[in-house]
C-alpha cells in the first residue's frame, strides 16, 4: 500500500496521506552526535526539510536550533511516526528519537 508523504506550507507540516501530522514549533528531544555538542539536543523545529521513509518508520529531517547550546542546524533522519496497515501511527516525539546516524552506530 502506498501512503503519500511529503512537506507542505513552505516546511511548515509534514502531510501523511494528505492529512497534518507534524509541524514546526514542537520541542524535541534527540541523540544526534552530529547535531551539535550536547549529550542531548533540545531542539525547537523550525522548518521541515525531507521526509523519507525505512520499513514502516517515517522519518524527517528538519531545521532545529538547540535551546541548549543555541546551535541551528539540519538534523539527521530523525524518526516521526510508522504506517501500520495503511494508517499513521504517532511516535512519542515528547521522548526521546534516535537519529538514523546514531542508531547505526549502535
């Protein structure tokens, strides 16, 4: 089954089968070594850049600033949400993602 993604409003939502799933604004915790030099990043999104896809993961890359350290910059692939039989399912994106570089590494 195919699901469209893709980004609208000048990177404002990511729209999954034509339906808002993820916006700028929300506060995300995330392992991402390349990101910038925290433990942990605290990022604020600020634009979504790419959606993609591995397995049923959706997962984006977006424009965070850290409010750690203050660093902006484009995340790695950081995971969103899933498709299970055709219909989204929410990641707890209030927790904590692993970038598709650190999860790699591990």
């Amino acid at each position: 089954m195919t699901v469209p993604l893709r980004i609208q409003d000048d990177g404002a939502w990511l729209s999954v089968d034509d339906q808002r799933r993820v916006g700028v604004g929300e506060l995300w915790r995330f392992y991402d070594p390349g990101f910038c030099d925290c433990d942990l990043a605290d990022g604020v999104v600020e634009n979504l850049v790419e959606p993609g896809v591995d397995g049923r993961t959706v997962e984006i890359r977006a424009v965070c600033q850290c409010i750690v350290c203050g660093t902006k910059a484009t995340t790695d692939w950081l995971p969103v949400g899933r498709i299970v039989d055709g219909e989204w399912r929410d990641i707890d994106r209030e927790g904590l993602l692993l970038s598709n570089a650190s999860r790699k590494r591990e």
